[in-house]
C-alpha cells in the first residue's frame, strides 16, 4: 500500500491528472490533495491588527525567522490559528482564510478524483515563499511514496519546468510524477 500526495496550486488539469493517478493507484492506496499557501508575513500582521491582538510582534517573533520573510511562516500561522479558535464571534479567521482558499483551489480536482472512485483526504499548509520546502515536509510527515505535481510553473518561458517543480524534482526522495499542465 502506498500513500500517493497530489500538490496542486489550483492550476493541475483535474482530467489529466485523475487519469495519471488511476493508473498507479492500487486499492488499499491513499491518495492526499496539498494545497500550499503562501503567506507573507505581512499579512498575519495585517490580519492579527485585524484582529485586534496585542502580541503580535511577540507571535512573529517566538515563530522565528520564517515569519519575517527568511524561512517558513507555518509556525506564526499555527499560532494565529490558535489565537482566531480563542476569540469569538470574529467573522474571518486565519484558519477559515486557509481552509476557503485551499478548498477553492481543490474543488475541481476532487471532484474528479472523487468520481473516478477514488478516496481522497484534503490537506492544505501555510508556507512564506518556501513552498518546495513545504511540500518536502509534508511529503515526509505524510510518508508518501509518490509525488504528483504539474509540469509547468507560472513564468513566462513556455515549456521549462517552474522553480518550485525543479526543486521537488532535485529533492524529493521519493519519485515524481509530473502533470502536464
């Protein structure tokens, strides 16, 4: 059994990629949507003044450099997170910004996947501007044997592979299989 990992910014093709994921998908295999999403630091300021909490410089800070720009931002989100679950009656709060994001970015490929008869848990991690890295660690922390990820970023050369596709490509310790996309 194997644990297959789709990480997708909302742009893989749903029929193409449901289409590579049936044909290596066994049953008892699990099958995990990622959705990263990139979070300046900026923003959780932005969002905690929002918020009206007073320690934001002390969440930012206790989360490390990540926070500021020069690592992942996952620890400063986890604790805004926390802080949105402890105040009530907020209409927005971090968690739902990420959970809204992330299911709108993956409801069509999980419909796909889903109508091919596939059973499929959705995951979604904050990163600042580290999103391979992220991925790697979710690869990780999932224990997964494959990694599914489109063939294209979102530059302006046509037909070379995205920044962040060329460093899971160069990285990953599992295979990768590529989407065209």
């Amino acid at each position: 059994l194997m644990k297959i990992l789709i990480a997708t910014d909302g742009h893989l093709d749903p029929e193409a990629t449901s289409d590579l994921v049936g044909r290596i998908h066994t049953d008892g295999d699990t099958v995990v949507v990622l959705t990263v999403i990139d979070h300046p630091g900026e923003i959780l300021r932005n969002f905690a003044d929002f918020g009206a909490w007073k320690d934001t410089d002390q969440i930012l800070g206790e989360a490390g450099p990540g926070a500021t720009g020069f690592g992942s931002g996952g620890v400063a989100a986890s604790r805004m997170s926390k802080r949105d679950r402890a105040m009530k009656g907020q209409p927005l709060t971090l968690d739902n910004y990420f959970i809204e994001t992330a299911t709108s970015l993956q409801a069509s490929l999980l419909a796909t996947l889903e109508d091919a008869g596939l059973v499929v848990e959705r995951k979604w991690a904050p990163t600042e501007r580290r999103t391979a890295r992220t991925i790697l660690d979710v690869v990780a922390d999932e224990d997964a044997g494959i990694l599914v990820i489109g063939s294209h970023g979102g530059g302006k050369f046509e037909g070379l592979l995205g920044s962040t596709v060329t460093k899971l490509i160069r990285q990953a310790s599992i295979p990768v299989m590529l989407v065209r996309s």
